[in-house]
C-alpha cells in the first residue's frame, strides 16, 4: 500500500504521521494529564489542590547550589566522561559503601541524567523482542512503559494491600519463565510507600538463587524518606551472591529535592555498566556537567538535614493517613516510607454523584475529587492497581487539611 507520506506531489495537509510501534501502546502518563488538566482548572480561577506530584517540597539545599556555582566559575561547563566524572563516581562508591555496606568499583558505577534514564539505559542496552519483565504492582508507571518502548513485555503481578503491596515469593517464582530477563523491586515504593525488610527480601533473593538467568533491579530512590525506625536495606548487602546480577538504583533527586538537576546512579556487574553506556553515549553524550559537580556536594556533604525533612515528611504522612481513614469508605495502609498514601477506594464505588453519576472506578472518584472538591489526585489504574487512588503529601499541612476536608466532604455526598 502507498503511504501518503511518500507521494512526492503530496500538499502538507496529506503528511500523515507514523509512530514508531514501540511506542503506540504508551499514552501520555495518566500522572501528567490529571497534572495538566489541574492546571488548566487553576487557570480558570478555580482553587484547585495539586496532590499529584512526585517531587519533595523543600529546595536544594544551598551548600548543593554554591558547588554548582563553584564548578561553572572554574568551566567546569563542558562535557564530561561518559557516564559520570570520577569525582562523582568516588562519591558514590562512598555513598553505597558508607550507607549500603556494598562495595562497588568506579567501573562498577554509571552515572546518568536522573535514575529515569538509569533504568532507560539498563533496559535499552539488555531487552530483546520477546524478553519479559516482572513488575509488582502497584508499580511506577515509568517501568513499564520503559519495558515496552524496549520491545520487550511488562508481566504484572498483583501485590494487595493485605500483603502490604509487596511481592511474594510464591508469586515471583510462578511468573518466572525461560524468557523472564529481570525483576524490578521498589522500596519505599513509589506510590504505595511499602518498603521491604530484610525479612521481606528474603524469601525473593532465595528464589532469584534457583533462577541464574533472572537478573534484580532494584530502585532505592526514597532510601532516605522512610519512618517509625524502618530500617532500609538493600538486596545487593543482603545477598552478596546475588550481587552480580543486581542493578542497585538511586539518585539525588528525591533525598536532596534536586529532581531539576536531573542526575539519577547505579551500581552493578561491570559488563551491564558498560552496555549501558553504549546506549548513553548515542542519547546524551553524558550527564550535565554542573549537575554532576553540585551532586558530588550532595553525597559527600552534610546529611543531618535529612532527619529534620524526614520528621517533617512523617508529620503529614500521620496526618493523611488519619485524615483518610476517618473518611468512610477509604482505607489505607499505613506507608514505611516515600511520600505518597495509596489508599483503597472500594467503599465509595458504587455510590452516586450529587449530579447523578454512578462511580465505577477508582478514575471516576479522581475525576469526581478533581471537579467537585478540586483536589487532583491520581487513581490506582495509573499504577496498575485498582481500586486506590495516590496521594502525594509533600504538600504543606493547611494546604493537605484542606484538601482532607474538601475530600471528607465531597465522600458525604455520595449516595
Ligand atoms: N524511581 C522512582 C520510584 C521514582 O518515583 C522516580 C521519580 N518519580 C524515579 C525513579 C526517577 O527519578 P529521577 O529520574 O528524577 O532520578
């Protein structure tokens, strides 16, 4: 068949354009539309309450933002190495060797333009047509579209609330099939703020020993945002074994509010880090220069600021959490970590609308929050799990009680 596109003698108004396949079963991110849509209303006048944002509240803390000073004032303005300046990479050699108790070589690091791209490049530089990944849901939407611009295909596995959103072993070991390539574990979890203990990664490390060609990436992103004495751990400490096939995932994002400056890391085999860089050095050549010099002030600098945010992070989680749980027909699960609730819905659905709107799902009662209490939060389904919806508290307290009262109000309603 003749694409129109081809016709040398077509006007402009015949172009028709062709996504590539890779990406046309990926949407624009549910996150991102109900952000956008938010906005709009905001534009209009209306007060609307943003709680759908994935990024902490505070600022860059200002040692972090004179080292990016300093670096430009000494032109350290141009490209750097590849995948991380040295500099960078012996902080984070330090970082996990002082905080995880996992030892990393320099080569055994890789540095890139936020831990988006970190897990971009490690699905890029090791996915076939055909290979598989197991994704626990609720999952950070990136993982799966990611596996899917890859070529490859995202097996979701349902983890409840019961089993306080974390996979089990007995579900891990019956998704894993010749063709599964790797497993991708959050803690704290983006959105349901469940973390593992080591007792939690215990039995999945000793199903990942039976399975040699399945490999662990696990994301530490919110490692520092965790409450009531979680202790954080991290797969690679806990089974050396395993270590040379786990791709530990962290980033400077969300401990020191630097998701602007967009540098995310790793740690991992050798051979993977350096397949990942081939794949980095045809997107972006290497991380921002100045970034990476204000993200070496970050990991080797003063970390006690992080105990007075976390206390400040667990003083909402608290106050949502009790806010939510006062709300009939919401229940949620006391989070360990991160900065979201992911609350069930179940006990609105099937309830009418003041306007007579029967609510089916978890995207009806967002959407109903969003034009009756104008409080945008994100449903479930966004997550691959229904019926909940996600809540982001980096918020400040009178913004968060509000929107709590506007919430509890607007559940008075239903019938
Ligand atoms: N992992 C998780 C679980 C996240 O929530 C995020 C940010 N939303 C990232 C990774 C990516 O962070 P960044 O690209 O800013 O480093």
């Amino acid at each position: 068949m003749e694409r129109k596109d081809m016709n040398i003698n077509s006007k402009p108004e015949d172009v028709v354009f062709h996504p590539a396949k890779r990406i046309s079963s990926i949407g624009v991110s549910e996150i991102l539309k109900i952000g956008a849509k938010a906005q709009a209303l905001k534009r209009e006048g209306r007060p609307v309450i943003i709680l759908g944002a994935g990024e902490p509240d505070f600022d860059t803390p200002d040692h972090i933002k004179e080292a990016a000073w300093k670096a430009m004032q000494a032109g350290q303005t141009k490209y750097t190495a590849l995948d991380g300046t040295p500099e960078l990479k012996a902080a984070i050699r330090d970082k996990f060797s002082r905080e995880n108790g996992v030892d990393y070589a320099l080569d055994e690091i890789t540095v890139a333009t936020g831990a988006k791209q970190i897990l971009f490049n490690a699905m890029m530089a090791t996915l076939d047509p055909g290979d598989e990944v197991i994704i626990p849901t609720p999952y950070w939407t990136s993982y799966s579209d990611i596996v899917q611009i890859a070529e490859a295909t995202p097996v979701l596995i349902a983890c409840n609330a019961e089993a306080g959103f974390r996979l089990q072993a007995a579900q891990l070991e019956a998704a894993i099939a010749p063709k599964t390539r790797w497993v991708i574990l959050n803690s704290p979890s983006n959105p349901s703020g469940a973390g593992y203990r080591a007792e939690d990664y215990r039995p999945l490390l000793d199903v990942l020993m039976k399975h040699p060609h399945v490999w662990l990436l696990v994301d530490d992103m919110y490692e520092h945002i965790v409450y009531d004495g979680f202790e954080f751990v991290t797969p690679a400490a806990l089974e050396p074994r395993l270590k040379n096939r786990i791709l530990t995932v962290n980033g400077v994002s969300k401990a020191y509010a630097m998701t602007g400056w967009r540098i995310g890391y790793a740690g991992g085999p050798r051979e993977l880090i350096k397949a990942m860089a081939v794949v980095q050095s045809q997107a972006t050549s290497c991380p921002s220069s100045i970034s990476q010099a204000a993200s070496v002030a970050a990991l080797n600098g003063p970390q006690d600021f992080l105990v007075e945010r976390k206390a400040s992070f667990q003083r909402r989680r608290d106050l949502v959490v009790a806010g939510l749980n006062a709300i009939e027909g919401l229940d949620c699960r006391v989070p360990e970590g991160a900065f979201y609730t992911f609350s069930g819905c179940a006990g609105v659905l099937g309830k009418s609308t003041p306007s007579g709107k029967r609510l089916e799902t978890d995207t009806d009662f967002c959407a109903y929050l969003l034009e009756d209490a104008n409080v945008a939060v994100v449903p479930g389904s966004a997550f691959g799990l229904s019926p909940f919806f996600r809540i982001s508290y980096a918020s400040a307290e009178s913004e968060l009680k509000e929107a709590l009262t506007r919430i509890a109000d607007a559940c008075a309603k239903l019938v």
